[in-house]
C-alpha cells in the first residue's frame, strides 16, 4: 500500500477511534457527580474522614483491588464469555399490582441491590438501578443480563429511596433524576453522596444524608445509616464520599440492606444495637480471592446474618448478584453456595425470581430458576 494511503487509513482509523471514544463518554461528564471540591464540606465533618477520604472500620485492601479492577475492565470488554453469564433468558416475574397499603414485612427484588421493601406499612426503594448499563457511558461498560422487571412509572409511590454509595452499579443518574419526577420520597444518602444528587438537581429538601450510626425518621420508621467495608468513587477519586449499610426499624419489624460490603466486625455490633432483624438483604456476589475484603463472599453473608439477626432467625434475602457481571465466577454460583452454606447452621433463604415479591410469613416452595 503506498505511504499515503498508509498515512490515510491511518487518520481514518484515528477518526473512528476518536468518534467512538466520543459516543462511549456521552453523557458522562454529568454522570460522573460532584467534584471532590464540593463533596469536602460535608465530608471533613465526619470522625470517619481522615486525610482526605473515608476510612473503613476494618481496613481493606484497596489499592489490590484497584490492579485488579484494571484487568476486569478489559475482561468485560474484551472476553468474559462461559460460565459468568446465564445459560438461557433469566426468567422475569410479572410484578404484583401494588395496589393499597404496604404490608407488614415483605420485599420485592427487582434485580442486583435494587428492592422494594415493606416494613410496617412504609415502602423503601434500594439502591435504585434502571439504566441498561452500571457505567458513566451508554454503551461501554457491564450491560444488564435482564431487562428491569417492572418500569419506573409502575411502582407505587415509596416513603424512602436509600442509596449504600456512589458506585455506579448502586447510584445511577437516570434513575435518580428519574425517581425524583415520579415520586415524591426523599432520598437516603450517606455523607458526600448528597452533593452528586444536588449535582443533578435533587431539591436540598429531599436530600436526607447521614453518617455512620445517624439516623432519621419518617413518621414511624426509623431509618439508620450503619457500617459497612467497602470504598467509593466514580472516576479517579476514590473514598471522597461514604458508604454505608441501613437498619429500618418499624414499630413491629426490623430489617437490614446490607449494600455492598465485605465481611465487617460491625455486622455482630448493628445486631446487638439494632436487631434482631426480620429480614436481611445482603451482597452474595462479584466476590473474587483478588479483593477479599470489600465484597463479601456466600459464606460470609450467611455469617453476617448470623451476626444481624438472633441465631439466625429471620429471612436471608440474596443480592448482588444476577444481573451485571462485575466479577468471574459462574453465574448462578453465589446462590449455590448461600444455600448449601445456609442449611446446616439453620438460615431460611429466600431466592426471588427478578421482580418476585416474597413475604417471609407466606408459604414458599423451592423454585431453582436460576438453574438454566
């Protein structure tokens, strides 16, 4: 090929390359939240701020994970076929008309560490993720493995949106800017993660951030910002804004969202505080050897609800897992092993098909979907 044409195909590729460099960014200036600037303020108030990040209670081995998170980004993009994805369609649950008041205890899972939970009457909507993907950009990034199970416009009005933290898998702006035209609820946020929202519009009245152990109430629930061991970010800065576990604590029934969390210490300290909880959600997937300490691993989960609830009483519900493939092992893996770590010590687990509303008091069957 002469020099030219050499030289000419070359721009042309550079030209592409920049054009799809430009359509996978789209958007993610405003996605990516606050600056680290206006996060500051609220966050140097804090005794879990130190030299210009939060800190966990148990420390975790972040910057392996950072090496780690390089090599699975170009796994996503680049491979990670076979057993990390579904063998057949995930099955969908037609969702339950949400007609009349809350009931007494019961969850909807909607798919990752999204969930409606009923607690006394009152509904809370957990880390809320809508958007095709859990990325800054349109279409680079994990993709979900199943469509929401029921749109944004179908849900009944909520009392409470929580947020555990600002990963993009758990705070997603369209879903926030979306949430805040369709309902009226104020939005739960530990400290930092209000200035994304502010970022994005969310009126200062319906920003309700906490940190850890500070709570609010809503009539009668109670809803506390607790613990968890994990990090933060949604570029290059890391640890700018809190993350957190929620306790909900109605007049008759506790329950807990675990977020996203490794294995804590203060899991056994929220129990003897604020449980025992009727019910429990808690992260079983994207675990990996490479970062042992910010994501809890099957095992650890059916401890931490040990730890949460009264000799393991009450109802384990799987999250985390099953819709965006953020780590790789197998795809039906974690419930697999929550179930088989949950039967000898004497956990009920309770494994809802995406969009599937389980009450704990309601008889259940064994229904393996996941086993495509």
């Amino acid at each position: 090929m002469p020099r030219g044409a050499l030289r000419l195909a070359a721009g042309t590729a550079s030209l592409a390359a920049g054009g799809w460099l430009l359509r996978a960014l789209h958007g993610a200036p405003s996605a990516l939240g606050a600056s680290p600037a206006a996060i500051r303020a609220v966050a140097e108030a804090s005794p879990n701020y130190s030299d210009g990040e939060f800190v966990n209670l148990d420390p975790a081995s972040i910057y392996q994970m950072d090496r780690e998170e390089l090599r699975l980004i170009v796994w996503e993009l680049l491979a990670g076929r076979g057993g990390s994805r579904p063998k057949g369609p995930i099955p969908l649950a037609a969702p339950e008309i949400f007609d009349g008041a809350a009931s007494r205890l019961a969850v909807s899972w909607f798919g990752h560490s999204t969930a409606l939970v009923e607690i006394d009457g009152y509904r809370v909507l957990t880390d809320p993720v809508w958007s095709d993907r859990c990325s800054p950009s349109d279409i680079v990034g994990p993709q979900r493995l199943h469509p929401p199970p029921v749109q944004l416009e179908g849900l009944p009005a909520v009392d409470a949106v929580v947020i555990s933290h600002d990963h993009y898998d758990h705070l997603d702006i369209d879903t926030v800017i979306a949430l805040a035209h369709t309902q009226r609820a104020p939005f739960f946020v530990p400290l930092g993660v209000g200035a994304h929202l502010r970022a994005w519009g969310i009126p200062e009245h319906r920003i309700v951030e906490l940190d850890w152990h500070q709570g609010a109430k809503l009539d009668q629930l109670t809803v506390i910002c607790m613990p968890a061991r994990h990090f933060s970010g949604r570029f290059l800065d890391r640890n700018t804004t809190l993350w957190a576990s929620w306790a909900f604590l109605g007049p008759s029934h506790r329950a807990y969202f675990g977020g996203d969390t490794g294995y804590t210490k203060s899991f056994a300290q929220i129990g003897a505080d604020h449980g025992p909880f009727d019910l429990t959600l808690l992260p079983v997937g994207a675990y990996n050897t490479a970062w042992p300490d910010i994501h809890m691993n099957p095992e650890e989960a059916v401890r931490a609800h040990l730890d949460v609830t009264d000799s393991g009483s009450g109802l384990l519900i799987p999250i985390h897992w099953g819709t965006f493939r953020l780590a790789p092992h197998p795809w039906a893996e974690p419930v697999e092993r929550v179930l088989k770590a949950a039967e000898p010590v004497g956990v009920q687990v309770a494994v809802p098909v995406p969009g599937q509303r389980i009450d704990p008091a309601a008889p259940r069957r064994f229904n393996p979907w996941w086993r495509l």
